[in-house]
C-alpha cells in the first residue's frame, strides 16, 4: 500500500505556473498576479501583478482598490500564504 505524502509548497507553485495567483505577505499586504516563475527559496516571480488594498467606506462595507505594478518579485521569506485567485474577479 503506497501512501500518499502531503504536497510540499514548491509542489503546489509548480501546479500554479502560467496561473493567477493570490499571495500575502508580511506587513499585511496582498498580491494579484500571474505566476510566472520561482526558484528554490520560494522567490516569485509575478506577471500582471496588483496589489490589493481593502477598505471600509463610510457605510461600513468592505471595498477594494487595485494598484498595477506590472512584473515584480516578492522574495520568498516575505510570503505568509499563496492561493490561486479566484478567477471570476478577473
């Protein structure tokens, strides 16, 4: 009987290439982007990238706003959780 072990995290960015992901890293701060690469310290490399800024306004409902940052790196030790995006808010 063969067991099946968890996936590993580069596991999981290896089944997320060429897909968008949503990632959050340290000082709270949240990412929209196309996973366009990594490397073994879990260094992503992210096309079409936003930054996703979340807000309450003046009737108490939660927004968001977007800022288009093109092509970036987030280095890996900054990264808090990947997930991919929900691609209906595309």
């Amino acid at each position: 009987m063969q067991q099946s072990r968890p996936n590993r995290p580069i596991d999981y960015l290896k089944n997320s290439m060429n897909k968008v992901i949503l990632i959050k890293v340290k000082r709270n701060r949240l990412f929209r982007g196309n996973l366009g690469g990594f490397d073994d310290h879990l260094n992503l490399y992210l096309e079409g990238t936003s930054q996703i800024f979340e807000y309450q306004d003046e009737e108490g409902n939660i927004r968001e706003e977007h800022e288009d940052l093109g092509n970036i790196v987030v280095r890996g030790d900054n990264v808090i959780f990947v997930n991919l995006a929900n691609q209906d808010n595309e």
